[in-house]
C-alpha cells in the first residue's frame, strides 16, 4: 500500500505541474494592458511636434525624458576643437539664437572650481534685446550642453536653442558684481528652469559641512597667482583646459615662478582661499598638495602640448597620488 500511494502522489504532482504551465504559457500569450493610450493622443506627447518646438527654439519640457548628460554640446567643425578646449579662446564669443541671428557676445563665463565646471555665460546683449545698458545676461552654460547646443570654432559662436523673446526679464549681472555671497542664483535658476533643461550643477559644492561656494570669473581665472600652503608663490595660471561638450574643467596651466616650461596643474589639486572670495578680496589659489610635487611635475614648453589626452591622463593620475 505504500509503494501504491508513492506512486499516486508522484503522479498527482505530474499533473499539477502541467497544468501550471499551461496556464503560465497562456497568460504570456495574452496582450499586456496598453499603457500607451496617452502617448497614441495626437494632442499629447507627438514626437514630431517635439521636434519642430526644439527647431523653433522653443522647448517643450514635457519633452524632456531624457537624463542630464545624455546630450551634449555639438563641436563645429569637429577637426577645430582643439580650439573650444582653451577657456580664453570662448570670450568674446558671439551668442545666437536658434535661428542663428546675434544675441550679443560672451564676454565672460562664472566656474565653480570645486566642482570643476563653466556653470554661467555671461552675455553683453545687443541693444533689440530690450536690456538695461551696462548689464550682462547670466545664462546657465547647460543651456549649451544638455540642450544641445553649438559650440562653432570656426565662426566663433555659441548657439542657443532659444529665441529673442524668451530673454524678456532675463536675469542680469551689473558691472563689478561680486559673486558670492550669491543671492543672485535662485532667480536666475527659476527662470531658466522654465526655457532650458537645468540640472543640480550649480554655485555650490558639493561636500559635506556645506554650503561652500569656490566660484571665480575666468577673466580672474586667467592670470591668476598659485600660492603654496606657506604663501610662497609657484606660477601664474596662463590658461584653463575644459572638455567643451560638458563644460568640465580639468586643468590650469600654469607659468612656474621660476624655470622654464609650463605646468599642468588638476583643479582638484588647488583651492581658493575663504579670504579671497570677501568683498574687495584679491582671487589667489593655492595648492592643497605638497609644492614639491608642483616643482617636479613634468613640464611642456607650449600650452597646446596640454590638448593631448595622453599627457592630460599621465596628468590627472600624477595630480591624484
């Protein structure tokens, strides 16, 4: 009787687990309940409208699905963009609409050095802009990058997906404005939050006990004087390298106080005193390793050596021992 009833219970879980599989097969036979009823609206979400709103200069928001740093600057012409790579050769950039007409001219940029990023344009308008004389538009640098904006070496511009009447109310900056503290970036944000895709990049950086703002115009940027931990000075910064497509800034290149050559110096290396970001306070970096790794670090002779991604990445791991 034992082995009879072993043998109907082996056969009864045959049987139920055919069955299960059948039933398995049949509900992935069924059509899964449509969850694109609103995307087949023609009122709602048509990707070719989507399209026409970006060409127009005119983007939709709801048509942004995609996430922060999936879409880039587009260099122009690609064999110039050696060029895009040196920060002083952006200023005095002109700034154009989407249909390609001038909006004014670049004349300088605001970088957050800690984080190591170009995060504002700031654009001298031109007078149809309806702007106050004397002010420069602030424009979020994203509004390059993760809008798919034109970098163009060639003619020298910035293209913006953006059309003169999205800058009526713009946010502006007055001559000689100091930038920290900076009260000023919560309306230039919620304002452009509404015309370009914005994300968490901003003034501030992003480290623990915060907030701490490492913010600099490149103008200042450009001359600037590196200081060792004791108030002895290295070099001068001569240029600032910078990957156009994200705006991320990656290394100054710095003319030693002594000796020849030039010196490739990682942003992450350097900071700017608390002192020198006050009112009236003169902007100096220093260096946050030991001078003497600054003094042996290999040398170039011109700053278009530094565009090589070879020597840029023996740099960044000589910058991170």
């Amino acid at each position: 009787m034992t082995i009879r009833f072993r043998f109907l219970a082996i056969l009864l879980s045959l049987v139920l687990v055919l069955v299960a599989c059948q039933l398995t097969q049949q509900v992935w036979k069924q059509p899964a309940e449509s969850t694109s009823v609103a995307t087949d609206s023609p009122e709602k979400d048509n990707p070719a409208d989507k399209a026409s709103q970006a060409e127009q200069g005119n983007p939709d928001p709801s048509a942004w699905d995609k996430p922060l740093q999936s879409q880039a600057a587009e260099i122009r012409p690609n064999e110039m963009r050696t060029k895009l790579t040196h920060l002083s050769n952006l200023l005095d950039y002109q700034v154009l609409d989407g249909n390609g007409d001038t909006m004014g001219v670049a004349s300088d940029y605001i970088v957050n050095t800690c984080e190591g990023y170009v995060i504002y344009i700031l654009m001298e308008p031109i007078a149809s802009l309806n702007i106050a004389p004397g002010s420069r538009v602030v424009i979020p640098f994203e509004a390059v990058t993760i809008n798919s904006g034109v970098l163009d070496a060639q003619n020298e511009a910035i293209q913006l997906r953006l059309n003169p009447e999205q800058f009526s109310g713009a946010p502006t900056f007055t001559a000689g404005q100091q930038l920290t503290p900076t009260d000023w970036e919560g309306a230039a944000r919620a304002f452009w939050s509404k015309a370009v895709r914005i994300g968490k990049l901003a003034t501030s950086c992003n480290v623990s006990g915060g907030p701490v703002y490492k913010v600099a115009y490149a103008t200042q940027l450009l001359g600037v004087e590196l200081y060792d931990g004791q108030n002895n000075l290295l070099g001068s910064v001569q240029e600032v390298l910078l990957e156009p497509e994200s705006g991320n800034v990656g290394f100054y290149i710095v003319k030693p106080a002594k000796g020849d050559g030039l010196v490739m110096v990682h942003l992450r290396a350097t900071n700017i005193p608390k002192e020198a970001l006050l009112p009236g306070g003169a902007l100096t970096l220093v260096l946050l390793t030991d001078p003497q790794g600054f003094w042996d670090a290999p040398h170039i002779t011109h700053i278009d050596e530094a565009d090589d991604f070879a020597l840029q990445s023996k740099m960044r791991q000589y910058w991170g021992r």
